[in-house]
C-alpha cells in the first residue's frame, strides 16, 4: 500500500524514525495527486515546485514533515483564496489563517488547497471557478459539502490530513461521504481567525474550523496542535486540553438514537447506528436510549441563522452580479427567498431563543452528556440529486442533513467515523456528540467506535 494511505500518526513515525525524509514524503503525495486528482478534482491549487521547496526546509514540531492540505476558505499565504466564486476570482491570501500558521509552526507542510461551493453554502461541492469535486468511492457521486475537496483528498490518500470548516455539517457530512473522521469543534477551541467569511454574528455560535482525517488518532493529533487561545479571537477561551481516562468515561451515560422522530433514515444507517452503540456497549460503556426534546427547536433556529442571515450576509456582495453565480448557490438563494423576509423583531426574537434552546439542550443532557446518531439521512448522493425517499417518504435536500445542523446551533463538538456500508457499498458514518468545551470526550468516545470499524481504502485507491 502506497505511504500516503498510511494513518498520519504512522506516516509520522516513519518520519520521527528517519526512515522517510520529509522530501520523500512530499514526492510521495505528489505522486499520488498527480495520479488521482484529474479524476477528483479535489485539490484546485497545487504547485509541486512550491511543496518540494517547503519540504526541503528543515522541519521541527510535533507534525514535522507531515504533508497536509487546506480548504480554499482558510487563507494559506500565497494561495488562492476565492470561497468558490468567481466574485472572489484570483484573491490570493495575504498571510496565513492562525489555524494554518500553528500548524506550520508544528512543521507540517501545505500540500495544496481544496475545492468547495461557492461562498460553502451547499453540502455538494461544485462551482464555477474549479468544477465539482468527486467521490473517490463513485465519480459520479458528491463528495459532500462544503469541505467537499479537502474529505476527498484525505480519503484517496492525496493528504494524510487537512483542515475544514462547519456551519451545518460542512466537514462532518463530507467525512461521512467519503469514509473518513472528522471533528466541529466547539467554537473558539481551535481558532478561526483568516476563515473567508470571517464567522461573525449568529456564525460565530454556528462555525468553527476543523481537523479532517482517515482516523480519529490523526483527527486527535490536529486538534492538539491546534487548541489552544487564540488571544485575538474574542470567541477563543482559556481552555486547557483535558486528558480523558476511558474507565471515567465508561461511567458517563451515552445516549443514542437512530432517528429524530421526523425525517427517516435509511436502513443501512440505521444498522450503522447500532452496531457503533453495540460496540461501545462490548467495551464497557454505557448506553441508554435517548433523544433530546429541544432538537427540533435547535434546527428551526439554525435555519434562520444560515439560511435566512446567511443569504442576508451575502446579499450587497451579490447585488447587481446574480447571473455570475453558480447553480448550487443560486439553490441555496431560491431556498432562503422562499421564506418570509426576516424582520428586526424576529431575527432578536431568535436570538434570545437560541440562549434559551441551548440552555434546554444542556439540562436534557444532564442525562446522556454524549450522544451518539446518524450523520445524515441518506449516504454519498448523485450529483445533482435533491431529494429522496427513505421508507416511502420524500427527503429533501436540507432535511436529509438536519442531523448535523443541531449540534451548530448548540455550539456543540461532534465528531464523525466511518461504521457501515450502504447497499451500493457507499460509506456510512455515525455521529458522536458532546456538551460545548468538552471536544476531548467526544473524540475519546469516537475513538473507541473506531476501534471496531474505521477507515477503508476507496474503490478509486485499489
């Protein structure tokens, strides 16, 4: 199997031992890109001359020589930085997004950086500049969205690991798609400043920059290169990493459920959910069904926040150059139109709601502080594909996704891993989440689901 399918953590002890040359490495991955990126159109800039220059250099820190890739949103200095939009065409970012810099600074090495919807309002990663990018388990399927290019890239072995970004699901719905783990950290853990859009107002709650990877062992090891204050970031808190111990763990009630009780799931996602909770259950955790009433509360709320305030937020940027937009935006656009305008009184009327769900959401998990459920209701779609039907009942686009949505209005971490398999042999993953701050449970408990299923190699790589 070819180095860059390796798990970072190992491709890191193949570096550590001197057994490959940060160089090499790099060739190695180069390699790989080359091979396989015509086909997924998952990195949209790449300069192997600038990665083999940056791999020559001396590396030092805890990722030194570790070969990664970026998504187009976080500024990577002297790359492209455009959000998908031919609005955007030829920005080139000026400086590195703090994210981006302390994991240079921990000498890791920036492969490229990866494709995503224009301005990331979309779970399906296609636009006008760069195209759509692939999925390396089926061409012809989505990749996800919006870190659509960056779980490709991960999954097909082009980047041992990379960075997203989650308002809705953006690296957890891709992960799923692909076969690979993901983190949406709470806010503030690891640091947004340089994202394109800066997450302000109601996205301040919703987003935060990611760890992507093929294991939560690598998802782990971003995370801890990554969390810590960002003293400029005035959403960054003073939180220490907290070390969990398994057996404390095991006395934490995880609850799980297999749907939401409004939009069904298919079958195969439905198995996937309980064979992770079964698992968890062989390992001595402890399991109980459960699902929070404040749920769907949580979801009416995220969808004012991104869909109404985000069409909003890009409505004096867009104004006059519609016809310049690509079809998935413009998607977006007719879904957020359809609702009634938003007025003063209901946008505050919202946000004093969303103090108020969240804090219902904190005392129902008083019960279970971790819950475990589907990713989304359906697996990897075709391109283009808006709705469809699950146990006889039509699934819309939005909808599909809602299982991702009420852990940003919560400002929640969830994590994502690979479990089960649908009937057209497309991966599944399921979905662990916490209470906010507490990142490190979550990828405990994810970690431990991982240890009986976990990454596999794409129909692309074999």
């Amino acid at each position: 199997m070819s180095v860059t399918l390796l798990h970072a953590v190992e491709q890191l002890r193949l570096l550590q031992a001197r057994r490959i040359s940060p160089a090499e490495l790099a060739e190695e991955h180069i390699r790989q890109i080359e091979r396989l990126n015509p086909q997924l159109n998952a990195l949209i800039e790449f300069d192997p001359e600038r990665v083999r220059s940056e791999a020559r250099e001396a590396k030092h820190g805890a990722l030194a020589g570790l070969p990664i890739t970026v998504k187009s949103s976080i500024e990577v200095k002297g790359y492209r930085c455009e959000i998908g939009s031919v609005l955007n065409r030829g920005h080139v970012a000026h400086e590195d997004a703090e994210a981006v810099a302390r994991l240079r600074r921990a000498g890791a090495t920036v492969l490229g950086t990866t494709n995503c919807p224009e301005f990331l309002m979309a779970y399906e990663t296609d636009n006008l500049l760069y195209g759509r990018a692939n999925n390396p388990w089926s061409l012809e399927r989505s990749a996800g969205g919006s870190s659509g290019g960056e779980a490709a890239a991960i999954a097909a072995g082009l980047s041992a690991c990379g960075l997203g970004s989650d308002s809705g699901g953006s690296v957890r719905e891709p992960a799923h798609f692909c076969g690979i783990a993901a983190l949406k950290p709470t806010p503030g853990r690891v640091p947004g400043r340089g994202h394109r859009p800066a997450a302000t107002g109601p996205f301040s709650i919703l987003g935060a920059v990611g760890p992507m990877a093929r294991t939560i062992a690598d998802v782990t090891l971003l995370f801890r290169a990554l969390c810590a204050q960002d003293p400029l970031d005035p959403e960054s808190a003073p939180v220490s990493l907290r070390e969990w111990r398994l057996d404390d763990l095991k006395r934490v009630p995880i609850g799980w459920f297999e749907d939401d009780g409004l939009t069904p799931v298919t079958p195969e996602t439905r198995t996937a959910v309980r064979d992770a909770a079964r698992a968890l259950e062989r390992q001595g955790f402890n399991l109980q069904t459960f699902r929070p009433a404040a749920l769907e509360e949580a979801r009416r709320l995220w969808w004012i926040f991104f869909v109404q305030c985000g069409e909003m937020f890009y409505r004096e940027a867009i104004e006059g150059r519609e016809h310049e937009l690509s079809p998935v935006f413009r998607g977006f656009l007719e879904i957020a139109r359809a609702e009634q305008p938003l007025r003063a009184e209901s946008l505050l009327r919202a946000w004093a709601e969303c103090d108020m769900v969240r804090h219902r959401l904190l005392a129902e998990m008083q019960q279970a502080p971790i819950l475990l459920c589907p990713v989304c209701a359906v697996p990897a779609f075709r391109h283009g594909e808006r709705e469809w039907t699950v146990n006889g009942q039509i699934v819309r686009y939005l909808d599909a996704m809602r299982y991702t949505q009420w852990f940003n209005l919560f400002a929640a971490p969830a994590a994502v891993v690979p479990v089960g398999w649908s009937v057209d042999g497309l991966p599944i993953g399921v979905q662990i989440a916490g209470r906010p701050w507490e990142d490190e449970a979550v990828l405990a408990i994810a970690g431990a689901v991982e240890r009986e299923f976990g990454y596999q190699l794409p129909t692309i790589c074999r």
